[in-house]
C-alpha cells in the first residue's frame, strides 16, 4: 500500500495562491511543502518554497526558477503544528515576499 498524498490549494487574494502538499512520514511525522505562488499574466510563477524536507521548517526563495539557499524557519514543536503556522505567516507576510521577488 502506498503512502497516501493530500495537495490541496488556499487562496490568499485574487491571484495569489498557496499550493500545499503533504503525507505521512515515520521519521517527521509529516512531509510538507507550501508553495507562495502568484498569477502573473496567466502563468502560475512560485515565489518561495516553506518545506520540512530535512527534518526541519526551511523557506526557499525563487528567483528565476531556481530554488535558493534554506533559510531555517522556527518550528512549533511538531511538523503537525509546523505547517498550519507556516500557511499563517505566508497569509500575513506574503505581500512583502512578492515585492522582494519582483
């Protein structure tokens, strides 16, 4: 049986998307990635990355498509808590994120 996959969408404001993707992981509990993406003339372009991949919150910054350098992020203690806190502060601070993007 394969580990199951849940990637759902939450919509900032028109235009301005968060694309998430998650499934269960024995070592960290959960995998996740967050994805701040923006609607620039029809296109989907991502902007920064937020992920647990080694273990641990990391936000990666886009710039031409490329995935930069992780920045560690604060944990809350368990990537369960992680992930609904990292969906909040991408809502609140993703404004000043598009603008250094551009």
């Amino acid at each position: 049986m394969g580990v199951e996959e849940r990637r759902f969408v939450v919509k900032v404001v028109e235009g301005v998307l968060i694309h998430v993707r998650m499934r269960w992981d024995a070592e960290k509990e959960v995998d996740w990635a967050a994805v701040l993406t923006i609607n620039r003339d029809g296109t989907l372009c991502p902007v920064c990355v937020y992920d647990n991949a080694h273990g641990h919150p990391e936000r990666h910054r886009i710039r031409d498509g490329v995935k930069g350098i992780p920045e560690p992020q604060p944990s809350r203690g368990s990537a369960r808590l992680d992930l609904p806190a990292t969906i909040d502060e991408i809502k609140a601070n993703w404004e000043g994120m598009v603008e250094r993007w551009l």
